[in-house]
C-alpha cells in the first residue's frame, strides 16, 4: 500500500538516541506520518525499524567536530533531502541538527525543526565555548522552528542570544514522556525484589540511594560518594547503576579506590532494565552538573522514588522542593550530604515526597500527553504554510 502521508524525517547523531530517547514515539507518528528515522550507523537503528515499523536511513555523523568528515555528512545529508523531498525535518542532537538544519535549508525543506535536549557550551571556556555558541547560532538561523526541551534550556538560549525565534516547550518538558505502564512498581513482584537484593547483598533493612547513569565526573559522581561516604551507622547502600567512560569524563582516583574499598557501595554496571534496581531503592540522588531534562529523574518519580538533584536544567523542573523531591547545589559534597542524612533520618518527610512522586509523573510527563502536543505542533505548522 502506497504511503501518502506527509514525509517526517527524525535525525539523530547516534542511533541510541533514536532508539532510547524516542521509544514508541515513531511507532505512534508514523500513523500520521511516512517516517524515516535518520542516524549513524549501529544496531540500535535496527531495532528503531523493527520495533517502530519505520524506515530509517544510515549517514554516518561523527559526535566530535571534524571538517573533513562533516563535510561529507553534510553531502550525503543534502542529497538526501534532494532524494526524499521530505516535509518536515525534527533534529535531537547537536551535530546531527547542525548538519541536517544546514542541509535541509538548501535542499528546500519546508519544515526545519531541532530540540534542543540539553546544551554544551554553558559548561565550556574559552575558544571552544565560543565555538560551539557559533555553531547553535548557525543551527538556530538554519532552522524554522526551535525548541528548548525545558525551561531551563529555554533561558539559556536566551541568556545568550543565541536566536531570536519564538522558543517554545512543548507540553511540559522532555522529549518523549514517561511510559507508565512499563515505569509502574507494581510490576516488580516482591520475588523478583527479593532476588536482587540476594544477589547484591541488600538486606531489607538498608536504605538504598540509587544513581542511573554515566559514572563520570560531570554526573556528580565525586561528590555523591565523597557524601555517601559520610553517612555511617545508617544502614545505607548505594546502588551506582552505569558504565564507566574513563576516557572521556574519568572519575577522581580517590573516587574510585571508594567505589572498589568501600562494601556498602555497589556498582552494577549499565542494566537494559532498571525497573528492579529502583524497585529496592529508597531514593534517587542525581548531582548531575548540567542536563536537558534527565529522563532517569522522571523514571525514578514514575517508580515512586522522591529524588534528590542538583539544581540545574530539568531536574529543577521536575522536582518540586519538598514536594517530590529536594534540590541541592551543584557540585556541594556538603549540603548532598545533609540532604541523604535527612531523607534517611526523616521518615514523615520522606514519606510526603514518595507519596507526591508518582503523581506528579503522571499529571506532567505522561508519554501520551507528550506524543499528542508534538503531533498538534506538526499539524499546526503545516496549517500555518499550507501544507
């Protein structure tokens, strides 16, 4: 059957993006739309076709900048869009929206659209800094329509002049909301509970923090077990759910020799399912030094887990202070830990914030409620040019 449904193209720089950022969203557009999911080459960009029964499409776009090679991703992008003559084009990340929001423009799409899920250059200096502000301003200039995933990121971009479109947050923040029915604690059954706790050496009696994610420096990572390591005769657990990138972003040594020394910190690597790991955890710490908008946060609240977070983009979105959660300075070892000390020793607050943490999912950043305003906006712009 001959698809003549509108074109949509989704481009991201690396496949994961498409296929963790974006699950079942495709899925759900490409009843309005012909998709074709966009990205570097990997299997993630397969397992987008067969779950999301959508087309995709490889060019491979390096993360780092590198003129020779973006030059030639800009080639293959530009004669792509020549190719399919797609009516929209909706980017996710940095250099694959640089890219694309550049080639679109050429190629004449009609509809040019990037979200921005969280910028670089605020935590930069210098000559790089400069740079990479340069590069949003050519994106943001290329691009009909720009969108900040939060609140946050909305001033930023603000702050710093880096367009003069209208920004608009779609819903309430985020990317693609919070799957409910998969993020339910009612799903991990007290034996599946209890077999983790046996496996990791948890007894019911611990309080366990958790912490999903990259185990690097800008996560907090040095801070929240130079915390953690404060907090004795408590019986309490941290549950470091991730992988190391010590390439990239490497821990502190002394961090380190903590990870591996200290027994009641527990590192189990990255886990495809973090539903059971949350499942034994009391709350969520997340001292992350900048972020779009952390989908891990809104999990752990889908979970039922009040969180602490550092007060940057997105975590001060979504956690409301005493409410659902408590928000902390970035990169304060000192004020994190009073805030673990508390949220263990304070029952009744505790309480408040895990009762309050699951709602307040469910009324902002219900999966459903997301997919439905991004859709009202393709639909409206279309309007608006005659599409």
């Amino acid at each position: 059957m001959v698809n003549n449904n509108p074109k949509l193209v989704r481009i991201a720089t690396i496949p994961l993006s498409l296929n963790i950022l974006l699950k079942g969203q495709l899925a759900f557009l490409a009843n309005h739309f012909k998709i074709i999911a966009v990205a570097s080459p990997g299997e993630d960009l397969q397992v987008v076709k067969e779950r999301e029964d959508v087309i995709t499409h490889s060019i491979s776009i390096k993360r780092n900048i590198s003129l020779i090679s973006d030059s030639i991703t800009f080639v293959k992008l530009f004669l792509f869009f020549l190719k399919e003559k797609p009516t929209i084009i909706h980017s996710i990340t940095p250099k694959a929206g640089l890219l694309s929001m550049i080639a679109g423009k050429l190629a004449g799409v009609p509809i040019r659209m990037h979200t921005f899920t969280g910028l670089i250059f605020p935590s930069k200096k210098g000559l790089l800094k400069q740079v990479l502000i340069i590069m949003d301003k050519i994106l943001c200039y290329c691009a009909t329509n720009v969108y900040p995933e939060g609140n946050g990121v909305k001033n930023d971009l603000l702050a710093h002049a880096i367009t003069t479109k209208p920004l608009k947050v779609l819903a309430n923040g985020n990317v693609n909301g919070v799957d409910l029915t998969y993020f339910d604690p009612e799903k991990i059954t007290t034996i599946q509970k209890q077999e983790v706790r046996t496996k990791l050496n948890i007894q019911e009696t611990d309080f366990v923090f958790i912490f999903v994610g990259r185990l690097v420096g800008d996560k907090g990572i040095n801070e929240l077990v130079q915390a953690f390591s404060q907090l004795t005769n408590l019986n309490a657990k941290l549950l470091l759910v991730g992988p190391y990138e010590s390439e990239l972003d490497p821990l502190q040594l002394e961090t380190l020799h903590q990870i591996k020394n200290n027994s009641n910190i527990i590192t189990v690597g990255f886990q495809e399912d973090v539903r059971p790991y949350f499942a034994i955890s009391h709350c969520l710490v997340f001292p992350s030094y900048r972020e779009g908008f952390p989908n891990v946060v809104l999990q752990a609240g889908a979970m039922g887990l009040p969180s602490i977070v550092s007060n940057i983009n997105g975590c001060n979105e979504i956690i409301e202070e005493g409410f659902n959660g408590t928000i902390v300075p970035s990169k304060n070892k000192e004020l994190l830990y009073l805030s673990m000390q508390r949220i263990i020793r304070d029952e009744v607050w505790r309480n408040k914030l895990q009762k309050n943490a699951r709602e307040r999912i469910n009324s902002h950043y219900k999966q459903q409620l997301v997919w439905e305003a991004l859709l009202l906006e393709y639909q409206k712009i279309m309007k608006e040019k005659g599409l």
